[in-house]
C-alpha cells in the first residue's frame, strides 16, 4: 500500500482540488469515488443513493460521469443533475432527494487550471472532518489496488434530476422578491463565466429595477480574471459598468456560486467582512431572527459586535464549511460565515450560498430604503469603523515546515503599536490585539498559498501589522 505523503489525493478545507490532467485526472477522479462509494456502502447509506453535479470547468460533465459510473458499479442509485449546476443548488439537491451523500465536481474559486470533488453530506453541507477522514483512510488501498474500483455495467443508468426551479422557489422565501422587483434599483451582476448564471437574473426579471448581467456565458477559461473569485481584482468589468451606468447595487458569485461579492453605489468594493457583517446585522434587527452566528477565525471584529450588541452568541471554528456547517446545526444558528465570502443561513442548507446571499443583500437596500454604503455605515454606528485585506502569499515548498515553525511559535506582546491580548492557534496563528485589531497567518486549505489577514480600525494600522506577520512568518 502507498505511503498517504506520496499519493496526490489531499482533501483541503472543502474537498480535493488539484491541476487537471496533471493530478486531477480520471483515475485519481475514480480513486476518490470508490472510496466514497465504499463508506457509504460500509455506513449503510449505500441505498439512498449518491447525487452528483458538476460545473462549468474543463471536464467537469466528463468527471462527473466517471463518479456516475463508479457509484452505479457498485450497485449504488445516482441522480445526475441535467446540467451545470451551482454548488449551493447541488447541496439543496441532496436534501431534496434524501440522498446519502452528494458529490459536486468544481474548484469554486481556484484558477482555471484547477477542478475539485466536492463531497456533500446528507444534510446538505460540505462533509465534515470524521466523514473527510473516513474517506482520506480507504484511499491509499484504492490507489494502491485500482482493481478494487468498480465499472458499471451498460444496463445501469443514472437518474437525471433538475432542481433548479424547486431551489429558486425555496431562495426566493427568504426575501420579498415583489418588493425587490418593484423597488427600481438598478442592479447589475456577474456571474464570472460560472455555475450561477442566470439564476439571479431569472428571479429578479420582469419588475421596474433594471437587472443586468456580465458574463452569463460558459468559459471554463475565465478570460480576464485570475481566478472566478469574487474579490476587487477580479471585478473590473463590474466596477467599470458601474461607473458608466450607475447602478446602485453590484453583486458577484464565484465560479460555482456559493461566494459573493458586493460593489456599492460608489463603485467601492465591499469586503467580505463588511458584505457579512451587513447581512448579519439585517438579519438581527429588521428580520428579527435570534439565534447564534457560527464564524471561522478569519471573520470580523464586526460580527463579534454586532452579535454582543443584539445578545446572542458568535463561536469561532476553524477555517472550512466542514467545521460551520455542523456547528450551525448543532446550535440552530441563524447563520454562519467565512472570510473567503461563503455565507449560509437558518432554515436553508448548512452551507455557502452566494445566490441567496446577493438576494439578502437587495433584501436589506430595499426593505432598509438605504444603499450599500448607507447600510455599512448603519453597522458601524454599532461596531465602529474596521478595515481589512488578505495578502495571498507564494512560498517555496521546502519552506513550509519553517514557516509554520516561525509562525507557530510566534509570541509578540505587541503588534503595530498594538497591545496583544490573546494568541489564538485554533486555525493558523490569530493575534488578537487591542481596538479590536487582529492579524491571523495560515496555510490555505485549497491552494499553495500562505495567507496573511489583518482588520483594524484604520487602512494604516491594518497594512503595518500584514507587514508585521508577513516577517514574522518568512523570518524576517
């Protein structure tokens, strides 16, 4: 049996993303299905059946067929979804069907060389760490012994399924649509070539609030982007036709839409942080919920305000739906949210939904009658105003081990000027700093990155402690 070191097959944050045709490759494709088939039938969750969807990248239909035909080889029901479809629409599908557990072929955000197999549970939302586990354990035998993946025969046939109009219909009931659509604000999105196209487009049409959409058409390329992450860089079509026709309201999703972006009325791009915090806040005070909101280590100072200002609690995790997903469940919390712009809510899947998080965002313009910018600045009325940036980081591989070393054992009094009140390793390093600052340093989960995040009260403070962490980490 293969050493697990030596085998390409490394299950991150959410799921095993990789280059195609140099470690994703169809055989590797079948290693993972297999081994997902093989605790499934070993849980008894066999006879309820796998879902598997697909996106927009190279192969993505192709590869789904290869986990269609490892699935039906070992006697095993799968639905096929009968077109791209998006992450969150993918793991609505799972519940929808009482599936066992789902499969979704995408790299969400990664560049375009990249895809990724996505494991659902059968709750909806991304496989949590015993499930992930369970699955990494029975690959090195697979790997080692391809004679133990089994092929379907031509007379097992999946089940094609299309979710799309139920999903829209159960997004649609957690905002006035009529409302939005008789509001006339103008409203422009991008889809940024992926899996959402058109779903927000086909909701919002036919009322008086102008809809436009970039980038509605397929390419798995992503021309002008470096990757189909909805962050400042990669919007410069949005923000250019924003400027020129002035819409008050500019949303993105990510290449399988379980991530948003917001641009405001001024052409400002809204970090996640802030677009989170926004949400959090409409959701507690005009929509009234009550209940917890489950963050990652990487989320705001806002949120811990907001939330102590409305009484109820905010739980940290690790980076990773596989870690917020079941604690949302476990505390009925109203929502739960990571850095990257992954948001996901209370009566929904436990996980990301970049379409209903846009439709929240118009939710909150329209029923507060205030605009992007006018509805941050109402959160900061609250929490006080707090900046932040990621610096993505390439390092060499041989590296690593020092750098998580250097990080790892970091211990300053004070950063930036800052007092430091707490060193938190939950997930990476966190300096957490007076004013409500922090900096945090980890190693991404699905790409070669070492990620450095800073907040802080002002854009001055916020860049001297990334710089800060930045020499703390490469030692220098």
């Amino acid at each position: 049996m293969p050493e697990q070191d030596s085998i390409p097959i490394k299950f991150g944050t959410d799921g095993w993303r990789a280059p195609i045709a140099d470690e994703f490759t169809v055989s590797n494709v079948r290693v993972c299905a297999q081994a997902l088939c093989d605790l499934m039938i070993e849980s008894g969750t066999a006879s309820k059946g796998l879902m598997v969807a697909y996106d927009t990248r190279f192969g993505s239909e192709m590869f789904a067929r290869e986990v269609t035909d490892v699935a039906l080889g070992n006697g095993i029901p799968v639905k096929l979804t009968s077109a791209v479809t998006p992450t969150p629409a993918a793991s609505f599908a799972v519940t929808r069907e009482d599936a066992g557990a789902g499969v979704v072929i995408t790299a969400s955000h990664n560049p375009a060389k990249d895809n990724g197999f996505k494991v659902k549970s059968p709750a909806g939302g991304s496989a949590g760490p015993e499930m992930i586990s369970q699955i990494e354990a029975r690959i090195p035998a697979i790997y080692g012994d391809p004679s133990r993946i089994k092929s379907a025969s031509a007379s097992d046939i999946p089940t094609i399924i299309n979710h799309r109009d139920t999903y829209i219909e159960a997004i649609k009931s957690f905002v006035n649509v009529d409302a939005i659509k008789a509001a006339g604000v103008p409203i422009a999105i991008d889809s940024m070539y992926g899996a959402g196209a058109g779903y927000l487009s086909s909701i919002l049409q036919g009322g008086v609030s102008p809809i436009t959409e970039l980038h509605p058409e397929p390419n798995p390329a992503f021309p002008g982007m470096g990757q189909p992450e909805p962050i400042e860089q990669n919007l410069t079509d949005l923000i250019k036709i924003r400027a020129a026709a002035g819409f008050d309201v500019c949303v993105a999703t990510d290449g399988d839409a379980d991530r948003v972006g917001l641009v405001d009325e001024n052409g400002r791009y809204m970090s996640t942080l802030e677009t989170f915090s926004v949400i959090v806040h409409h959701l507690l005070s005009r929509k009234q919920w009550l209940g917890p909101v489950v963050t990652t280590v990487t989320q705001s100072t806002m949120i811990e305000r907001i939330c102590a200002h409305y009484g109820v609690e905010n739980p940290r995790t690790p980076v990773g739906f596989k870690y917020v997903g079941p604690l949302m469940i476990e505390m009925d919390a109203i929502a739960g949210g990571e850095e990257s712009g992954g948001f996901a809510y209370r009566g929904h899947v436990p996980e990301r939904d970049g379409i209903l998080s846009a439709l929240l965002i118009l939710d909150a313009v329209v029923s507060a009658d205030r605009l992007p910018s006018e509805l941050l600045r109402e959160v900061q009325e609250i929490t006080g105003p707090f900046v932040f940036d990621r610096l993505d980081l390439k390092f060499d591989p041989a590296r690593q081990e020092e750098i998580l070393s250097n990080v790892g054992s970091a211990s300053p009094t004070a950063l930036a000027g800052l007092k430091m009140d707490n060193i938190n390793r939950l997930d990476g390093t966190r300096f957490e700093l007076s004013e409500g600052a922090w900096a945090l340093a980890r190693f991404s989960g699905t790409e070669p990155l070492l990620r450095i995040y800073a907040e802080a009260p002002d854009e001055a403070t916020r860049d001297q402690l990334i710089s800060a962490v930045k020499s703390i980490a490469l030692g220098e």
